[in-house]
C-alpha cells in the first residue's frame, strides 16, 4: 500500500495559536482517491526541524504532502529549506509571476510591492502548481523515487491545489488501496453498552474490516472500514455487513450516513415539505448556524428568534410574563412557550427552543451552571426535556444544540405524514 | 530547553473524520507552564506505528504525552501497546475501580459491564493519574530519563488530568524556559504591504525575540514571541518593543490583545455599558454564536432576529415589503432596514446586519454567489458595505462575520461617549 504523511510546518501549530483543519480535509480527500495516510507530523518554522521531519518521513512514505511556511513574510522559512534539501537555487517562474500581478491589480487593485514578487520565486528543480486562489505557487518535486509536495497553509488555496492538481497527479503516479467507510449515528447508549451488544458482530468481521467507535456529544458513530489492495468484492461485502450492523442497532439508530444530525434534520423536513424554525436562549445562534451551515437549508428554515433577553422572549416570542415570574427563564414552561410563540411568529411546522444556563456564571443552588431546558413541537404538541451537564461553556453548548436537533427529530419521527 | 513531543493516536485523526483540537489546547497550557512543544505526531490505531513513534519521540524529548486509543473497546489498543513497550503486565488500580463503579452507579445510574471494569486496568509499572471526569485513567511511565504520560482523547477529560496532575507534575520535574507572547490584530492591511511597513522592526529584533505573521479572514495577526532560558528583563523588552509595534500598525489596529474580534467588540459594549443586537439573513445566527460564546455576553447582548425567509425580515424587522421588491433582499436598502428594525424591535444602542448569497446555489448574474451587504448602526445611522468573496460556504459565513463585528466596532468607536 503506498504511503502518505503529510508535513504541518508553523510556530502557530506548536504555542496553540491555530487549529489544523487542513489534514483533517487531505485525509478526506485522499481517502476517496484510495490514498492512505499513515503520520501526520506539525513542526515549527525552524531549519533543522524541517529538514528532520523531510528526512523521517521520507523514510517509510512514498509521498510527502506539505504545508505551511509560504508566505511573504521573513517568519516564512519553508522555501529555502526546501532548495536547500533538494539541493537547488530559487528562480523567478513566469506563469506564476503573471498570477502575482493579475492578483494584485486586477483583483485586489491594491499596490504590487517586491516583497510580493518574490512569491513567484520558486526552487529551480521542482515541478510547479499553479495557485489560482492566492499568490504562492505549489512545489513539486523528487527525490530518490519519494513524491514531495509543498503547498501554502491557507485552507482554500492548499484545497484548490490538492483537488486540481495534487490528488490527480498523485493516482496517475502510485499504486491506489481499496479504502471504503460505512458511519452510522447511535443516540441514548453509551460506547461500552453498545459494544457489548454487537460484540459477536465484531468478532467475526473479516481480516480487511474493521470496526471503529466514535463517542461525541452524548452519541456514538460506529464506523466499517475496508482497505485492502484490492476491491475483491468488498465493496459488497462492506454493505452486506452495515445492513447487519444497523439492524442490530436498530433502536438507536439516529441514521446510517456519515452526516451530522443537522443534515439528518435537514433531509428529513426536506422530504415531507415541511419547515421549522429555532427559538433560543443559551444556545444564542448556534443551533441556527448549524442549520444554515448546511447549502439549501432555506427550503425548511425561515429563521429564528435568538431571546438571551427575557423581554425579547416576551415580545417576540409572545412569552407570557406570567410565565417568567413564575417559573423563571430555565423552566419547562417558558421553553414550551417558546416553541408555540417561534411556530406563531416564524409561521413554521415545527420549531425547537432552548433556555440553560452554560456558566461559568450565572449559577444558583436550584439551578446550577450546566442546567438547560430545551422542547421541540408543532402547532399542537410539544415535547420537553431537562439536560443537566457538567462541562465548560463551549461543550455544553454543543451538547445542548445536539439533543435539542435529535428530539425535534424523534418529534416529527413520531408525527406521520 | 526541555523538549516536549505530542502524540496523538487514532485511525478517525488520519482518515480526517475528527478534526484535532487537543493539541493546540495542550500546546497553549504547556507555554503558559514555560514549555515549548517541539513536535507534534498523529498516528492510527496499530501496534507497529505506536512502537515506531514510542522510539522516535524519546529519542529528542524529555517529555511525551500522548492522547487517545484507551476507550473500552477493541479498537482502542494504547494499553496493552504501553505495556509491550515498557514491558509491564495490566493489574487492576483500586483507586480507578472506585471511580469506574461511582460513575456508572451514582452519577449515570446505568448497568456497569465487565467491558467497564477493564477501565480501570493499568499496566503495572506506572503511575496512575486519577481521571475526575471520566473511566479512563491516565498513565505516568519513566523510561531512560524519558517521561511519558498516556492520557484519554476525550478533551474533557484530558484537559482535567493536564491541569490538575500533570502540568504540576512536568513543571516540578523538569527545567522550564521564558515564554512569553504578545499578540495584537490588525485589519485593512494585506501581509506583505504589512511586512514592509514594519520591516525596519523586524529587522532590528534582538535574537530571543521572534515576529510571526498570521492571516486569516482578511485581517493579520502579529504575534511577538521571547523564548529564552532566563527572563532576564526580556519581559520588560517585550512590552517596549510590542509598544513601539502598536503604534507603528497604529492605523490598522484592531486589538492589542490576543482576542478575537468578538471579544474586542464585548469589552467596548462593556466599557461604554450599551447594547446591541444582530438581524441576519445570510449568516444565518453565526454572528449571534460568536458573540454569545463570551461569557457575560448578556451583558450587552440582548438577542437576534434570523431572517432567512423574507417575510421574517418584513413580520420581525419591519423592513417595508417595497423595499424587498424594489431592491431585493441582498441589498444597500434591505440591511439598513433590517438594522433599524433590530434597534427598534430587540431595543438596543446599536446593531447590526448582514444579507448576502453564501453558495453554492442562489447567485445570479447581477448578484453572484459572494455578494454580501453589511450594516451597522445606532437609532440615527447606519453604516454599510458591500463585500464580494469567492470562497465555499464556511468561509463566505466566517469572513462575513469578521467584516460585520469590524464595521460595528469601528462605527461604535467613531461615536463620543
């Protein structure tokens, strides 16, 4: 099977600055060419390291994927390391000066300065990769039968590379697995429990199958995955064993794709034509933003009333004050009348409402951080539920955005059509 | 200096199904402590690949920590790797037990399996580090001067185990450096013309002191880094050369802290004691996360109005219906509406709104996927922008929602108190 590491190079990676969503994405889009990556590794902008990691990985990979370190600025080292592993000098390249200039007074009509020309600088050795998304051009080269290739760290330039130029390059090249994953979605049985029951079904699977669990905000994906040199009937094999593995987890199934609940919500409401809107307190937006996330989620979503106000839980969610007083904005009672005033006002089949208390403040010995209401309905039924969790402002949020999708899903699971 | 070496372990992390925010968070935490982490290796979930990355880190750094690969089922293989190479046998920690069954029986009051127990195994040789938040302990193992700590890859649950054991640990064993950063942000200014413009600066930074440029949503962060054995006054050369920075960018200044730009915007709210609100269309309740993520954000945030259908903006926002059918919802007209209608309706000081065409559908040839109109404003004025990006959905959002927070900051700024 040929291999692949892929080479992070920024300070930034190392004091905590930045979070790396560009190997995620490559181990994505690598996966579907039938490339697997066998090491990540993330260095600093630092001569000696780089040249290390070079070295190492070029030791047992066949292909070098890099990234970082090609900007314009003297923090910027990764393209003189490079000539200086390959062995080679820097030399202007035309196309990719002609791209520069394009940038600069066509598009960003900003003041062409030396210090941007040099991006188009490039180590005489390499084979180079246009960037049609930004000024630094993509590096190839070889060395000793290894594939290196540099890319800038800018997520949607080193995309538009890896996806025009890099990825068909590299199954033109080399040898290709057979990599195919089935997910699905477990919600209301933890991790342990859940393998206890499919226990046989793993112990049987084939060499070339593997089963992975995926705990996460109070769910659990269960992931099938087949690599192999060979598809060799895999590929049926792989859907054969999936339908066995939902039925048997058939009760918390949440769905059978690899998709988050928000799509599941999504692919719901979109087949029965029908709409729904958020109402929301703690969440503040989130739970609208994981919505809107999604292209084409205008079709079912008309909008939301984020309430962190109680006048505004009044006033446009038609909140009876009444309410307020009496049971205060972390109740049953107000996020029910959420739901009904969000359905009123944003004219929609269903809607969802949250009301919690995220922390670190804001606590009391009746209601401490971590409290949260949430309910799901339509025009004539709506459903509630207490969440208590015991974690920081962000997961609690997150967890909180998560069972409130799941139950306005189970709530219109529930409705036929 | 002492060196520290991440591993992460996990096939999820090479196959790009989860994105790893650990490492940056661990990378933050062990600077604060005076570490620096030198490398950072993600691996999957074999035997030969964890021996080969057990050798390779200790083979430069003092320290190794590792997350991942100890949940209870089979594809977690950290364990019995651990005790294969520091040649130990699994025995059952008392300690760990206790907490294993105090989880299952008071605090999720479900039935604990034999499959649960096994979490409270550990190898025999090292020492345990007792995990307050969940069933998997962590382990402290000494090797040829070398520390290795193997913690759970549940950020919860490492993030306690880093902060209450092992960072107190590290920090009483091993030699600690100078670390200090200071971060300010920048924004109206591309990096080059940036560079340039600080180019004396940079290159009259003494040697312990490095500058790093970040970009990232049409803004750029400067980043001031001292890295020395000793302080010997550098904290104090850090603070004047970080003022002398400040006032050099002083026209594209955002902050002069390491915050974001919501943070920003909350502590000016703050300080003036106002508040504003959002009206989104296009953005979809992103805005009001980013806000709602501050802690004490209700504070000066009252709430928001998600106007993804036209007749919220009209029913909710009380943008008249001639001007939707006269100049559309993306327009000049429609945002500064939808901002008077927020000021009017969620009674704030200010706010703010955006109404634009994210992709990949919905463009058109005079309004084509990209084209975003932006305001803010107080009960007087508003302000707008036109912006054009011709990037993927998330990005469009994310860049929306910087120029948006930017434009309210800089109206709320023009305005005397």
């Amino acid at each position: 099977m040929t291999k692949i590491s892929i080479i992070t190079i920024g300070d930034e990676l190392l004091i905590g600055q930045v979070i790396d969503t560009n190997s995620a994405w490559m181990a994505q889009e690598l996966n579907k060419a039938g490339f697997w990556v066998t090491r990540r590794v993330a260095i600093g902008d630092g001569r000696s390291d780089i040249l290390k990691a070079l070295d190492e990985e070029s030791s047992f990979a066949e292909i070098i994927l890099i990234t970082g370190g090609l900007g314009p600025t003297a923090d910027d080292i990764t393209k003189p390391v490079l000539c200086e592993y390959f062995n080679t000098t820097l030399v202007i390249n035309e196309e990719a000066l002609e791209n520069v200039k394009n940038i600069f007074i066509k598009i960003l009509q900003r003041p062409m300065i030396e210090r941007n020309l040099k991006q188009a600088e490039v180590p005489a050795s390499c084979t180079v990769i246009q960037n049609k998304r930004g000024t630094a051009p993509g590096m190839l080269f070889e060395k000793n039968g290894r594939i290196f290739v540099s890319m800038p760290g800018v997520p949607h330039e080193m995309k538009g590379m890896m996806t025009d130029s890099v990825i068909p390059f590299l199954k033109k090249s080399f040898a290709t697995s057979f990599i195919s994953h089935r997910t699905l979605l477990t919600a209301g049985i933890g991790e342990s429990s859940l393998a206890d029951h499919i226990q046989d079904f793993e112990e049987a699977l084939p060499q070339q199958i593997r089963l992975a669990y995926l705990p996460n905000y109070g769910m659990v994906r269960l992931r099938l995955t087949a690599n192999a040199n060979q598809a060799g009937g895999l590929e049926t094999e792989l859907d054969l064993l999936f339908d066995d593995l939902k039925s048997r987890v058939s009760q918390w199934l949440v769905t059978d794709e690899d998709i988050t609940l928000q799509e599941a919500l999504g692919k719901l409401l979109t087949a029965r034509k029908q709409t729904m809107s958020t109402a929301e307190s703690c969440t503040g937006g989130y739970v609208a933003h994981l919505i809107t996330s999604i292209p084409g989620s205008s079709a079912y979503f008309t909008g939301s009333v984020i309430a962190y106000d109680n006048e505004i839980k009044k006033k446009m969610l038609n909140v009876e004050p009444g309410i307020l007083s009496a049971h205060g904005a972390v109740s049953e009672e107000t996020v029910r009348a959420m739901v009904s005033g969000a359905i009123q006002n944003l004219k929609t089949d269903y809607a969802l409402a949250t009301s919690g208390i995220m922390g670190p403040g804001g606590g009391s010995e009746d209601k401490p951080v971590g409290t949260v209401w949430i309910a799901a309905g339509n025009a004539h039924e709506v459903i509630t539920q207490k969440l208590w969790f015991r974690f920081d402002r962000q997961r609690n949020t997150e967890l909180t955005a998560a069972n409130v999708l799941n139950l306005l899903r189970r709530f219109i699971l529930s409705r036929s059509l």
